[in-house]
C-alpha cells in the first residue's frame, strides 16, 4: 500500500520501479491530455523493449514521439498512425510491432482490465481483418468477436486536478483516454496541473477515485498544439 498521502516530489520517484519489456497503458489523444513530463522521465531513464497501449504516439517531437525516437518502444497498442511520421516510418520497415485497434475497443479494453473483465465481445470489427484469430459468436442474429481487455505494470496519466489521496478530475477533451488509462495499471501515476488538499475536490465531479492511483506529481506542461489552423483575414 502506498498509504494515503500519494503525493511525490520527483519524477525519479514517480517513474521508479519502471523496467525494460514492461507494458505501459498511457492516457491522452495526440498531444491533448498527455502526461508530459512523465513520458520525459522514461526518455531519461533510457527503459527500453516497451510496449505502449496509447491511441497513438505523438509527433515526432513531443509527446511518445521522443521515445519512439530513441527506440524505446518496441510495440505499439493503438487506434491510428496520426501524425507522427517516425512511427510510419518504423512500422512500415519492420522496426516497431503495431498493432491497430478500433479506437473505441482500445478504449473499453482499457476500461475492461480496469474492472477485472478478462475479455468481451463487441460487434466493432465482424468480419473484418481485426477478428482474424479471434473467437466470434452471434447474439440476436449479429455477429460478434471477443476481445481481450488490457492491463499493464504501469499507467501514466494526466489531470486538471488530483488531491493528495490521488483522486482525479479531467479537463475538457482530456477526458479521453485518461479516466480508463487510470484503472489499468498496477502502478498509475498522475501527473496533475494542481494538487489541492482533501476535502476541495467535490466529490460528485471525481472521474478517477484514488483507489486506483498510487503515486501523484505536479506536473508543468508546455501544452503543445499539434496542428494549428489559423482562420484567413
């Protein structure tokens, strides 16, 4: 048990434990929600043979981007390539295992793992290359395959804010693939914008009870846009 007080002061701390091989579920959606500095902290740790369950990887520069170029990341769980051309570049030579998975399953098999279901069907992907290998079955006349959930040693999140219990609250867009991210790691550490004391979160508007979070760090975030549109004058 980690006790109550969750709070850490470094990111050496917050990342410890972490291992070549180890499967690392991450929250966010490109560079919306991501935890920044944490993902910098296992750059620097240089781990190695990872494997990343995340709905894609960044840019090239920023975000699981930077650990994709320093090859630490030997496979990838996600729904889409995006824009990060290095990890086109990896998966189309062979250097980087992929495995694309519809965007809204990754997210329940997330969420699965979280609340102990091992596996569960899901009509997203019948018939098409994704049930290749898998076991299908028809309920009320429509086909369906089975999908395995996803755990992993660690789980890296971001919040709006978290207390020192390690209870959560996402902004916004967020919201993503954080709140499911949480409850999938048997390590989860939250990088959080603020950390307030007990007592200030309302506990009706808590999206990640602190029972799934063991470490929480404070976090400072660049906020990187990662395709800007500006309107014409």
């Amino acid at each position: 048990m980690s006790g109550f007080d969750k709070v850490v002061k470094t990111y050496e701390e917050a990342m410890a434990g972490l291992e070549d091989g180890m499967t690392v579920i991450a929250g966010g959606f490109g560079l919306c929600g991501i935890p920044e500095g944490l993902i910098a902290q296992i750059q620097k740790m240089k781990t190695k043979d990872l494997t990343f369950v995340s709905n894609n990887c960044g840019v090239d520069d920023f975000g699981l981007g930077i650990l994709l170029q320093g090859k630490q990341i030997k496979k990838m769980v996600s729904s889409y390539v995006g824009e990060n051309a290095e990890f086109e570049r990896q998966f189309l030579a062979g250097e980087l295992e992929v495995e694309l998975t519809p965007q809204g399953t990754l997210a329940e098999k997330m969420r699965a793992g979280g609340a102990g279901i091992p596996a569960f069907f899901t009509a997203t992907g019948y018939g098409t290359p994704v049930a290749e290998g898998k076991e299908t079955r028809e309920f009320n006349g429509r086909g369906y395959v089975l999908e395995e959930s996803i755990t992993g040693e660690f789980a890296i999140v971001r919040a709006w804010k978290a207390d020192r219990y390690g209870n959560c609250i996402y902004r916004d867009t967020a919201m993503n693939f954080n709140p499911m991210a949480a409850t999938a790691g048997k390590i989860t550490v939250v990088e959080a914008e603020e950390i307030v004391e007990p007592g200030e979160l309302n506990p009706t508007e808590i999206h990640t009870p602190g029972i799934y979070v063991q470490r929480v760090i404070q976090g400072s975030f660049e906020k990187r846009i990662e395709r800007l549109t500006l309107r014409d004058e």
